[in-house]
C-alpha cells in the first residue's frame, strides 16, 4: 500500500488510532452491572489523556434502543444493567488528527450476539470494498446485504464518515444502504470512520432527548447577541472545545450554573445540543466503528 499523505500526518492518525482502541477496550472491559455509566465515561477519557492523546468527542454510552449520542453528565446515577446491549464510541486526536471508534457491548447475557456480529460483518464488508473511487452506494448496498443476511436491518439514516484536522465530520458520508445521490467517492489519503449499526427494529432514527453533547456554533452569531455575558461564556467554550463537540460534564468547573448558562446559548444559538438518536421502532440497536486511512489500493484501518 502506499500513502497520499506526509509522514509525519500518517504519524499522529496512526498514534490516534492506537490510543482510541486502546481506550475503546479498556471501556469495554468496565461495563459491567451495576457499574455507573459515568464512572466508566471519566475513567475512559482519564486513560485517553494520561496516553498523551485528546479527546475528540465525548465519550458516548448509548444503551438498547438508543443508537447514538449519549454521554453521561456530571451527577448522572444510571448504570448498567444485565441484558443491557451498550454502544460504545470514542474517539482521540493528536494535535487535531482525528480516530473515531465503537464496539458494543451485552451486559451479563448473550441474546444479542448475532446482532453484534451483523454491525461487525456489515463493517468487515465495508472495509473490504474501501478504496480510491468506490462507489458508496454499492459499498451501502453490500453492507445492508450483509446484515440482512444475518436476520437484521442496517439503520438507513445513521452514516459513516469522513475526518479532517479538528472537524470529526468533514463532508463525505458513508451509508449502510444504497444511496444514490451519495455521488462523492473516496480518494486516496482521505481518512474515513466507517460505523454501521444493525437492529431488530424498523431500521431508522428519530432524534430524542437530550444527549449532555454540545459544539460551538459559528462565533459570527455572536456578534449580533447583546447579552455580555453570554458572547463571554461562548468565546471561553470557543477556546476551550474549538470545532470539536464536549460534554456538560466538561463545563461544570468552567462556570458556576453551567447547566443554565447552556440553556442559555442554545437558546441563542451560540452552541448546538445534540439529540439522542432513538431506533423508531424502539428496536435494539448494535454498532461497531473503525477509522480507516485510504491508500492507492485500498484501506488502512487506524484503530
């Protein structure tokens, strides 16, 4: 294989990518029942820091029906229970150079396992068709095949997708179904996390509740806000998270009342909540994620 990319760039995805699976499987080796879902986020993202890496996004712990998008604030009481089938993502950088990652996790039982395996073929699929110029649909169509194959349906509006230096979604999306306006193909030294989600329920996601994830919208809006201290609170999350997304739980030593001062520039639209992603069908879903590289022939995977 050979690399469209400098040296030293290659470096850090690769250093990124080692650290997040490290992360990854340390996490997944904590759920356990009756373990607190927020022990395991801190105890995640500690690992990631003292491994000399940053955090991209925060780590996301989202249990049966919930596809994505969760992460436990700062007093959260929840913890796993057995039976429970558990998403989770995260994800590292190095001075901006980004891996995203996921697995799932059953707690206690294994009625879920041929679900797990269908999101982890469907991802073998996908990395097996990755290259320069693939055709996104076909590769989407492949994948579907191949959970179906299994019993189970792809979730047809969750997506793969590409990563840039701080910008976790960079543009170009990668579908678990076949999408034919999807026209953009991969080129070589394009870094891409490819995540397909399987379930036993309708195959589609509607936005929930609140997930406690936040990203800082366009600084420009702030410059038509009269409210001082709010345009203060966005210029200190503007320096403190960049264009990456954090989590309520990162802004509780940053300000005091962090939770209404977050209300507060959603309301303004200074900062963006992310949903929960929820299966319509309030089937279980599972996911498995891994960043790749693109060479001249095909895919590294980085994680």
């Amino acid at each position: 294989m050979r690399y469209i990319m400098d040296d030293e760039i290659y470096g850090k995805y690769k250093l990124a990518g080692k650290i997040a699976a490290q992360a990854r499987n340390y996490g997944a080796g904590l759920i356990k029942p009756g373990v607190k879902l927020l022990d395991v986020a801190n105890k995640i993202e500690e690992k990631i820091l003292k491994n000399n890496a940053c955090i991209s996004f925060p780590v996301n712990i989202s249990i049966n029906e919930i596809a994505a998008h969760y992460s436990p604030d700062h007093n959260d009481t929840l913890t796993f229970k057995k039976g429970d089938v558990v998403k989770l993502d995260v994800g590292t950088h190095i001075d901006g150079y980004i891996a995203d990652t996921a697995t799932t996790v059953e707690v206690g039982t294994k009625k879920y396992e041929k679900m797990i395996k269908a999101a982890s073929s469907g991802l073998d699929t996908a990395i097996e068709m990755m290259k320069p110029g693939t055709d996104l649909s076909n590769l989407g169509k492949a994948v579907q095949k191949t959970i179906n194959k299994h019993g189970f349906k792809p979730i047809d509006n969750l997506t793969g997708h590409s990563l840039k230096r701080y910008v976790l979604h960079a543009g170009l999306s990668v579908p678990s179904v076949p999408d034919r306006l999807n026209k953009s193909k991969p080129k070589a030294g394009d870094v891409i996390a490819i995540e397909p989600f399987a379930t036993d329920g309708v195959g589609h996601v509607l936005s929930g509740k609140a997930s406690n994830i936040y990203l800082c919208s366009s600084s420009l809006k702030a410059k038509f806000v009269r409210d001082s201290r709010a345009k203060l609170a966005h210029n200190k999350m503007i320096k403190k998270f960049n264009t990456l997304p954090f989590a309520e739980r990162w802004t509780k030593d940053l300000f005091e009342n962090n939770e209404t001062i977050l209300r507060r520039l959603t309301f303004l639209g200074l900062i963006k909540h992310y949903p929960q992603l929820i299966e319509s069908g309030k089937g279980v879903v599972t996911q498995k994620e891994h960043t790749v590289i693109i060479t001249d022939d095909g895919c590294e995977v980085t994680t």
